[in-house]
C-alpha cells in the first residue's frame, strides 16, 4: 500500500499543454472529413463558425443560450438541493432507506422521456412542467451518490462531535459536509453533464425557446451547421464553466489524498 501511495506522490505532473491535444486533433479530423466528402450534410468548421457568427449578429445565439442556462441553472440548484438532502436522509437512517430505496430504483430506471411526455400532457406545454421533468429525472442520481457519501462518515468524527457538544450546524458545516465534499462534487459534474442534455429534450418537446427548440427548427430543414454551431457554443459554456469552477472544486476536494500519499 505503502509502496503505491509513494508511486502516486511521485508521478510527474501533467504539464498544461497537454490537455489541448486531443480537441485539436479532432478539429483537424472533422475539417478533413469535410473538405474530403463536401456535403451539406457535414459541413466544415468554417461554415459552422458563420452559422454561429450569423446567429450571434441576429441576436437569437444570446437569447435562447440564456434562455436554456437559466433552465440549466433552476433545475441543477434543485435537483442537488433535494436529491442532497434525501440522499443524506437515507444513507443516515436505515429504516427510511429500506422503504424508499424501491421507490428511487423505479425513479433511475424510469425514462427522461417518459416523464417529460407525461408532464407535459399533465400539466401542458409551461415551464414548471419542464422544469419539474428535469428535476425529477436528476434528483434520483445526485440522492445514490450522496446516500453512499453518507454511508461512508467517519464514525469517530461523530463520537467527536457528541464529546464537543457540537450543534446540528456544527455538525453539518465541521464534519459531515467535508466528508461529503467529493461526493457533493461527483454529483455536481455528473448532474451539470445530464442536466443540459434533458433540458434540450424538454425544449425540443414542447417550448418555443431555447437550445433544444433551434436545434428542432435546424433539423426541419437540415441545417447541420446551425445544429452544430448552437450545440458546440452550448458545449463551450459548459466547458468553461467545467475549467473555471468545477476542476478547481475537484481538486481543493482530493488535495488530501496527495497530501498523505505524500507524507507516506
């Protein structure tokens, strides 16, 4: 054990550069897929590039990206919120997670679509149905993933606690959140990756805005590049969201695993 703990301390760190190798790599594949087929069908990152330049310009890139990010950001802050807080419930008591963990088995294994049909025919075409058939489809995998991380806390650091006298605040905030805390951030990585997938399956659905709705009204004509130009600056934001908040997250997160690898 000793012996791989000192091997992943010593390993040499991974230089900057080379995370943008592969993203290029296949920018040069796609550009020589498309001058080599030159069909409408696959156009080239220069015509993409206009698509979104034309769309940009018009003003209708900025609407319906903000439209789809507002829809991204309610339901995440939801979907983490509740699927935290019943993940934590289930994983601290065993009784409730007994009778509850039927229910969340059907939640994971029931279909996004399904649900976003059936809310819509429930409710119609409004934006609490289309918010609640996100959440609904989130809440079940951020509640496994936390209800493992519960699961998991240390139970020294709770005999700790009962010694101290620490109020339920204290508890929460000085011993079960940074345990908790690369759980949390599994959950948060996982959910942004899914949420903004089944938010465009909601727009395609049944909204009139959005993401989801262009790459709908782009598709009834075979318009890839502007399919492709609204689907990558999406994936853009995403991603840049994924560098500036979510990695730094991740490593603040694991820093004491190298911590100790270190020291052994």
């Amino acid at each position: 054990m000793s012996r791989s703990l000192v091997t992943k301390a010593s390993s040499p760190p991974v230089r900057f550069w080379t995370r943008w190798i592969a993203l290029p790599a296949l920018l040069a594949v796609w550009a020589l897929l498309a001058h080599g087929l030159a069909t409408p069908l696959l156009p080239t990152p220069v015509d993409v590039a206009q698509a979104a330049w034309r769309e940009a310009a018009s003003g209708e890139l900025f609407h319906h990206l903000g439209v789809t990010l507002w829809r991204v950001a309610i339901s995440f802050v939801l979907a983490m919120a509740l699927g935290t807080g019943l993940g934590v419930f289930m994983g601290r008591h065993t009784r409730a997670n007994a009778m509850l963990d039927p229910l969340l088995v059907f939640f994971l294994n029931l279909p996004a679509l399904v649900t976003i049909i059936l809310l819509y025919v429930w409710f119609g075409l409004v934006e609490t149905a289309a918010i609640l058939a996100v959440v609904i489809n989130k809440v079940p995998n951020v509640t496994v993933t936390l209800r493992e991380g519960a699961r998991s806390l240390d139970g020294r650091l709770e005999q700790m606690a009962d010694v101290y006298g620490f109020t339920f605040g204290q508890r929460v905030c000085e011993v079960w959140l940074p345990q908790l805390f690369p759980y949390l951030m599994a959950a948060t990585r996982g959910g942004l990756a899914l949420i903004w997938k089944i938010v465009l399956v909601v727009e395609l659905l049944g909204r009139s805005d959005g993401i989801g709705f262009k790459l709908h009204m782009a598709f009834q004509v075979f318009d890839v590049a502007t399919i492709l130009a609204y689907s990558l600056v999406f994936i853009a934001v995403v991603q840049l969201v994924e560098i500036v908040l979510l990695q730094p997250l991740e490593r603040r997160a694991s820093a004491w695993r190298y911590v100790g690898g270190a020291h052994a």
